[in-house]
C-alpha cells in the first residue's frame, strides 16, 4: 500500500531482485529529478551541491538512487532465494559498520565472477557519482583485502 504523496519507486540498493526494465528508466528519471528540485528548495545557497536533510535521515536510500541514477548498475539477488548467491555484479548499499550517519559501498557479484578484480575501479566511478553530489567518500580495504566506501555527509559549515 502506497502512503499518500509518495511514489512507489525504490531505488536499487543490490540486495534484492535485479530491477525490472519495464519503465524503470523514467521511474529512476523522476526520482532523480525530484532528488535535486528537493535540494534546490530547501538547502537555499548550497541548492543541489549538498544532501537535503531527508537524505540524511534516509542515506542508504539516498545513496542508492545516486548510484542508480549515474548509471551504475547494482548487484542482485535470486528472487527465490534472497539470501543465496548473488546473480549479478554491481554496487550493495547498506549500513556502515563504523556506526550512524554513514553508509557503506561495497561492490559485489555472483561467485568467481571477478568483482573482487574490478571493485577498486568501480568503487571509484562510485565515489565520483557521489562526490558530485556532495558526498563525503573514503575507499578502505577491509576484511580478506575487499575494498569498501564509507559514504558520509558534507561536515556541517
């Protein structure tokens, strides 16, 4: 069910399904669009240059349809089964393990299907897309070398 005022559209964060084709282009178009007018009116002189406030409250969301929007596509899932391996290589945006007001990068894919090779150059176009946006990236490597981005908001000024 749809809370009055709110779209439907959820932007990909690489946990679930691979999204559907079907019109996902101008849904991803509007939400962008809608991203950066929300900016534009409530952040007064920084306008699209900075995250708004609800971005803030809802990161990984925000995080997401950034990625989404620049054309970076996102990892997924086997519908049938959520927690099993992963079908496609992309972008997974989830909580960072550092704590609140930070979101976590990393670039994943289905077994033996090289996202460990490529994750240094992807993570950066990742950061780039971010960082235009007005995102505080850093690239660390953690666990058995993987390399992740830390996403965080601008310091205030």
């Amino acid at each position: 069910m749809n809370t009055p005022g709110q779209g439907s559209f959820e932007p990909a964060d690489g946990d679930g399904p691979a999204p559907s084709a079907a019109g996902r282009a101008a849904e991803l178009r509007t939400a962008y669009e809608g991203l950066l007018q929300i900016r534009r009116l409530v952040n007064g002189p920084a306008g699209a240059g900075v995250p708004a406030p609800w971005e803030l409250r809802l990161m990984p969301r925000a995080v997401a349809l950034a990625l989404e929007a620049a054309g970076i596509p996102p990892s997924a899932r086997d519908p049938q089964d959520p927690g099993g391996p992963r079908t496609r290589t992309g972008y997974r945006v989830g909580p960072a393990a550092s704590g609140d007001g930070r979101v976590e990068v990393t670039w994943l894919g289905p077994p033996g299907g090289g996202a460990a090779e490529e994750e240094q150059e992807r993570l950066t176009a990742c950061a780039a897309a971010l960082e235009r946006l007005g995102w505080v990236c850093l690239l660390y490597r953690g666990p058995r070398r993987r390399r992740f981005l830390e996403v965080e908001p601008p310091p205030a000024r």
